[in-house]
C-alpha cells in the first residue's frame, strides 16, 4: 500500500514537472564570454551564465501553452569588454529562430548585436523582473529582448500575432528609462533599444510585420510541397523592403531583418527552380542593402 501511495506521488510529480515544462516559451542558450577581462573571480561570469539561462528558461512569459517542441530556439551571447568592481561593460547578440513547416530547418529570425550591455552585478544575486518598475539594466535588456523575440516569432505564424509582446517590450523599455542608460533613450538616428521597439510598434513600419508573416507564413511554410509557389511568394515579400528604404537614417530596420537573412536569401535564389523573379530581387536588394553585394551577387539571374 506505501509502495502503491508512492508510486502515484511520483507520477504526479512528474506530471506536474511536465506541465511546467510544456509551458514554457523559451529554449535559451546563454553564453557569457570573459576572455578580454582580467578578473580573480572567474567564478562569477559562471554563476552569471547558470542564472540567465534559468531566469530565460524559466520564467513564464505569456499566458500561452507551449508544449516542448513549441518551444522557441534562441541564444543570447554576452561579450564582456571591462569589469570594475561589479560595473560590467558588454555587448550582447541576440539571435532566435523557428521551425518550418514539414521540414527539419529552422530558418533565422533574429541575429541583433547590441553593443551597449552596460549593467551591476554580484554573484548569486537573485535575478527578478517587476513589470511596473525599473530594478536592474541587465534585467530589463534580457526581458526586453525576451519579448522581442516572442512577438517576432508570433508575426512570422500571424500577421501582427506580435503585437501584445511587442507592448510588453516597449513597456520594458519605458520602465527602464528611469535608469538614464543610454541604450533605451530617444536620440534621432541612434540605432538602439528604443528605436527597436518604436521602428516594431509604428504604423510607418507595418510592411516589416507583412514581411515578416508573408516571407514565412507563405513562403517557407509551403517550400517543402510547393517550391516555386513558395519562392515566388517570398521574393514579392523581400520587393517590399523597398518601401521601408529611406524611411529613417540608416535604414536600420532592414538591417535588422537581412541581419538574420541574408545568407538565407542567397542560398533559396542561387540553387533550385527559378521564378523568373531573381534579376528584380536582386536590383532591389543590391540597392537598399549595398553592404550585402557579395551575398546578392550569387542570386540566379
């Protein structure tokens, strides 16, 4: 009878433990390079590693069920340039990607470098984020790019499926403004957080989202039954970056988004069916994204 009354705690247990996991939204990789610091205490940059990759990983994001295979592959690399006390000075890329549909590739949708990872920490420090107030910059830069990865990954499944998490960022980032860390500020032409978020959030910018859902949604999606369909219906959503050009010093949102496909357009137009599309692709990419022309010259013409 103990051993029966056991048995059924342990199943419980572990149906519990499932369900915790299932709804989890983020399968995160955290690395924390300190190679150019000198420090005593190597130690720290370990603990630092350990308690990211749990707060990530852990912590409930959205009030979705998400089961294991759900789960949103990304990765957050924190470079440490300089350490004075617990005064760390970093660079942070953020990089995240999702399934296609009938297909064992996962096709890119983010890969920003943020070169401003200016935080405090001590080892074994507990690691909370709090909605309604600004406590920590290194808190709140994870958490705002947690939320950015969400509501991307939400825009390439729906168009505008992003929206919520995108506020929720743009919440963050209005939050942790009172800390005066020049990363979330407004400044005209500075490629950053705020810009980020405001560029995701303004209508001026809405033909981003399209892309983002049509370029997947009808593109990737149908390439394992329909190739030219599908490169059809992605090379009509990349002609839409054209409207983007132009819109703001920089360029910085199509940055963002060839940042993360650019070799992915080489590769699907430099191999397989042609569309009669590649000469126009092209033209337009060499054109809005000149720094890129070793990538658009090996697109089929």
């Amino acid at each position: 009878m103990i051993a029966q009354k056991r048995l059924v705690f342990l199943f419980i247990a572990l149906l519990s433990t499932l369900t915790i996991i299932a709804q989890e939204e983020l399968n995160a990789v955290v690395v924390v390079n300190a190679d150019r610091v000198q420090s005593t205490n190597k130690q720290v940059f370990s603990t630092l590693e350990q308690s990211l990759t749990e707060f990530i990983n852990q912590t409930k994001w959205t009030n979705k069920k998400f089961s294991p295979q759900e789960r949103i592959n990304c990765a957050f690399t924190i470079i440490i340039n300089e350490q004075n006390a617990n005064n760390f000075s970093a660079t942070l890329q953020v990089q995240s990607s999702r399934p296609v549909y009938n297909s064992s590739y996962e096709t890119p949708l983010l890969n920003i470098n943020d070169t401003n990872l200016n935080f405090q920490y001590n080892e074994f420090e507990q690691l909370l984020f709090n909605p309604n107030s600004f406590d920590s910059n290194l808190v709140s830069i994870m958490v705002f790019y947690v939320y950015v990865i969400l509501g991307v990954d939400a825009d390439s499944f729906a168009l505008r499926g992003g929206e919520n998490y995108f506020k929720q960022a743009e919440n963050v980032m209005l939050q942790a403004q009172q800390g005066g860390e020049s990363g979330w500020e407004n400044k005209i032409g500075e490629q950053n957080r705020f810009a980020l978020i405001d560029s995701l959030l303004s209508s001026k910018f809405g033909a981003l989202r399209s892309i983002y859902y049509e370029y997947h949604r009808k593109g990737f999606d149908l390439f394992a039954d329909k190739e030219r369909e599908a490169k059809q219906n992605i090379a009509n959503s990349l002609l839409q970056l054209d409207k983007l050009f132009n819109i703001t010093v920089g360029n910085y949102m199509i940055r963002v988004f060839l940042d993360a496909k650019s070799n992915e357009i080489r590769e699907t137009f430099s191999q397989g069916k042609t569309i009669g599309m590649e000469n126009k692709l092209k033209e337009t990419l060499q054109r809005i994204s000149p720094t890129l022309n070793n990538q658009w010259k090996e697109i089929k013409s």
